[in-house]
C-alpha cells in the first residue's frame, strides 16, 4: 500500500510536477489544498504518513500549522517545500519540527528521497532531532578529545543529519566531546565528524547506548548522509 500525502500547493503546473515525480513510487496523494491551514483542518479525517507544507502559505505559516499538528499527533511527519525566495524560512520550519525540506520546482529523484527520509524517520526519546532505524548496524570509531584518548570501535544502530545512537562496550562519559569516524559505505564513506554525549544508559551488562549530538556537519555530510539514510532505513 501507498503511503498518503496531503500536499499544500495551489499551484497546477506544481502540483502536476509534484505527482510526476512520485509516479511509480511508494508513495500518493491523497489529497491537494491550497493552504496550510487547510491541510492542518484535514489532518484528522484523513491521517496521512505524510504532510507536505509550504514554507510560506496564504494562511497560516509552516511553524503555526506544525505546532498546531504537533498537538495533535506528538509524531505527526511533515515536510515542507520552498523556493529560493524562502529560503531564510527553513531554520524556522526545522526548528517547529519539519523534517524535510523539498526545493521547487519539483524534481524527479529527490522528491522522493526527501519523503522516503520523512517516512522513516522517528522522534528521538532523547535527542532533538529525528533519527532513522538502520536496516544494518554501521561500524563506528571513536575517542574522546584529550591527545591521549584510544580510540575505540562501535556501532550505530539509529543516526539522523544531527544525532546519533552509538553502543558501545564500556559507558561514556555525558557532557564529553567526541571525535567520531562514522564508517559508511560508498559513496558517502568515512565520516569525520565531532560529537557531544548528551545521555547514556545501559542496555546490557556489557552494552551501552551513548546518545550523541553531532556538532560540525556541513551542508555536504548531511546530504550524503540522507542519501545513504533513504537507502539504509529499515523497512517499515
């Protein structure tokens, strides 16, 4: 079965853009509206996967109508699409709880990408971001910060573009910083990245799960990391 999506676009030649770069996918729409308002009116009726807000809506803006769905459904999934006119909007839209953002004009292969990471994204218990169940665990290693750190080896079981889950045999330290070289496989490959343990908790006797914050990513390591997440995530 298709996964549902309200799209918010009073635009036809978008919207014609918008379903010709999901045909043949996982996913349909269920149902078009001219204004977040609209969809946010809708929500109940219809529970979708999936809303597809704009960033900039004739009634209401996208940071109202995901408050406003958020009480809702605590984890209601949503994207929002822009062009370049909007794009100061974004950070606002992330920060009220978008997940992802879709650039207009509509393009093929990325309107799909961006709603297949949406999907199969989950709220994090304990971090801000959302984060995505791996089909499989990626190798991981790590050291603390100091020039006399070892490094050690772990694995990562959940990673989104900020956070991550990484287990590991001995318990981390909260609060300490991280270097962190996440080994994914071509094309992103190895990742260099710094992180901040922001909890820890016990799983087993000889497992721990270190909830990290990742600090330095750049434009390019969170987009080839949701490439690799579209096709890593566990299958729903």
């Amino acid at each position: 079965m298709a996964a549902r999506v309200i799209l918010v676009e009073p635009d036809p030649e978008q919207r014609e853009q918008f379903a010709n770069a999901i045909k043949g996918s996982a996913f349909e729409v269920c149902q078009y509206t001219d204004t977040n308002k609209a969809a946010v009116e809708l929500y109940d009726q219809l529970r979708p996967h999936l809303l597809v807000l704009r960033v900039v809506s004739s009634e209401m803006g996208a940071g109202n109508a995901l408050d406003t769905l958020k009480k809702k459904n605590r984890d209601v999934k949503v994207a929002v699409s822009y062009d370049v006119r909007s794009t100061h909007l974004l950070m606002s839209a992330y920060s009220h709880g978008a997940i992802s953002a879709i650039k207009q004009p509509f393009r093929l292969h990325r309107v799909v990408e961006k709603l297949t990471y949406a999907v199969a994204s989950e709220r994090h218990e304990k971090l801000a971001g959302a984060i995505i169940r791996l089909e499989h665990p990626v190798e991981v290693r790590y050291k603390g910060t100091s020039l006399f750190s070892w490094a050690r080896v772990g694995f990562c079981e959940r990673l989104g573009l900020s956070d991550m889950d990484l287990n590991t045999e001995r318990s981390l330290k909260p609060r300490s910083g991280l270097k962190v070289d996440l080994l994914l496989p071509p094309p992103a490959g190895t990742m260099k990245v710094m992180g901040v343990v922001e909890d820890v908790e016990s799983t087993r006797p000889d497992n721990w799960c270190g909830y990290i914050s990742l600090r330095n990513m750049t434009t390019e390591m969170q987009s080839a990391i949701e490439a690799f997440l579209v096709k890593a995530a566990r299958k729903l």
